[in-house]
C-alpha cells in the first residue's frame, strides 16, 4: 500500500449557473490536496454543501477541475480519452439506488454495464454470479429490484460496480436513506470488498461509518480541514462540533465525563473500547 492511486492536486471547482444573467458562479472546491494510496480506506466527512460530493465527481471525471490536476492511476480526469479508462478503474455508487438501477430483474440490472463494454457472455454470467455472491444477493438474481428492501437495492447496485472489476469504489453517502440494518449490510459489503484489496473512499455523515476507515478527511468551505486517522479526529471533539459535525456517542459520551473530571482517554472511538475504559474506572 505505498503507491497513490489518486493524486488531487490544488483543485479547484466552481458550479455555473446559466440561467441567471449575467451568469452565476459558485466556487465549491477551493484548492485541495489529497493522495490516497491502493488498497486504503478513507471516509470524507464535512456538512452539507462543504463539497464532498463535487470532490468524488472530479475523481471519478464526472467534473473536470477549472485548475489543478486529478490523476488515478496515473491518468488525468482532464484527458477525454481516458475517460472509459478511468470510469472502469473507479466504480461510483450513489445515495439512491433507484437512480442506478436500470433493469427489471436483478442479474440483468448487474449485467448491465458489462454487455455495454462489449464483454464476452460467459464470462458476464459468471462475473455476475460472483458479484451477487459478494454482495449476499445471489438468491434474489431472479427477483425485481423495486421489491427489494433499501439495502438489498443499494448492494445490488455495489455488485452492479463490482462486476466491472474497478480498483476503487467511490460511495457517495451510500447509506442515507437506509434503515440501520441495511446500513450495516452496506458497510459489511464495503468492508470486505476493502480487506479484497479495493480501494474505498467514502463519502458519509455517519460517524459510526467513519470511525471504521483507515483515515478520516474533513472537508469544509471546500478546503481539507484535517487528514488523520480515526482516533486523532475524533479526539478532536470541540473542533469538529466547530464545524458543525458530530462525533461517534462513545467519545461524545467520554468527552462530557472527561469535562466533569473523570479520568477518560480522548481517544475512545467504539462501544467496547468505552465499555472497557468504564469498567476499569468502576473496579
């Protein structure tokens, strides 16, 4: 894991808006850097409209930069005819799985891109089989999608990206609308596919998600606030109120008693490490 697959490099990005007159525009992504290397797993966190999104749009050339550079894999964002290329190395998956799904029966809906790419029909039918297998969904390869549950829906759509082989799949608040058991179905699958060598890069509010990362970045206003791994953001609990974003309930729940004077470490990120620290205080 010492190679960067994506290499950001002062990126700016501004949004126009072409019906006003004269034209409006909104600057969005205000010079950011930012290496992840293969096989990391790296959760984005910042509120609403601090730019996540637009950031996995240029990753994955949906945006083209107005200035600085995105290479993966050593291909820049800005060359049309890398775009194919790139679009095959990096798998996008997005909030609602109803706006990736396309077909009618779910193997079809996992085929989907592959026969677009012109791939061989026996090696599609086992591709697919193998992605619906990953993602636990093979026994519903036969069913239709829109009687599927949020998260089934949502890991369909993942094996959808799965089965075009990608090095790096971007999510893109994959779990938002799920209930926290198709939450958790979601982040096993993102796990997995992780510890199978892919590359994850995250986009979440959910702290609970993030904490799980290999590393954490904040982005706000457009710019990396901090790059760290999940135990030195989250000790940062004023900072990160600061700018509008939560924290996991243990380390909130540590951070209070810490204030109250009880002897906590700031570094408490999950349920058994709290239970754990309480435990030894209470013997």
């Amino acid at each position: 894991m010492d190679k960067n697959f994506i290499e950001i490099k002062d990126l700016k990005f501004s949004y126009v808006n072409e019906i006003e007159e004269p034209p409006v525009v909104t600057e969005v992504l205000k010079g950011v850097s930012l290496n992840i290397k293969k096989g990391e797993f790296v959760a984005v966190l910042g509120h609403n409209g601090s730019g996540k999104s637009t950031l996995a749009k240029c990753i994955n050339a949906i945006n083209k930069p107005d200035s600085g550079s995105v290479t993966v894999d050593g291909m820049s964002v800005a060359d049309d005819e890398k775009l194919l290329d790139i679009r095959q190395k990096v798998g996008m998956v997005f909030q609602n799985p109803d706006n990736q799904i396309v077909a009618t029966i779910v193997e079809e809906d996992v085929a989907f891109a592959l026969e677009n790419m012109g791939v061989d029909p026996k090696e599609i039918r086992r591709r697919v089989d193998e992605a619906l297998k990953t993602v636990g969904m093979y026994e519903y390869r036969m069913h239709a999608p829109h009687k599927l549950s949020g998260g089934q829906k949502q890991r369909v759509a993942i094996a959808g990206i799965i089965a075009m082989r990608p090095d790096c799949i971007l999510l893109d608040e994959p779990t938002a609308m799920l209930d926290p058991k198709g939450r958790a179905e979601v982040m096993k699958t993102i796990k997995e596919l992780n510890a199978q060598g892919v590359t994850i890069v995250l986009i979440t509010h959910y702290m609970e998600e993030a904490v799980q990362a290999d590393r954490v970045v904040v982005i706000d206003g457009g710019e990396i606030v901090l790059d760290n791994e999940p135990k030195k953001i989250f000790s940062q609990v004023q900072t990160l109120k600061n700018l509008g974003l939560d924290v996991p309930q243990v380390t909130e729940l540590c951070w209070i008693l810490r204030n109250e004077g009880i002897d906590l470490p700031e570094d408490v990120i999950t349920e058994d490490e709290c239970v754990e620290r309480l435990c030894e205080l209470l013997s």
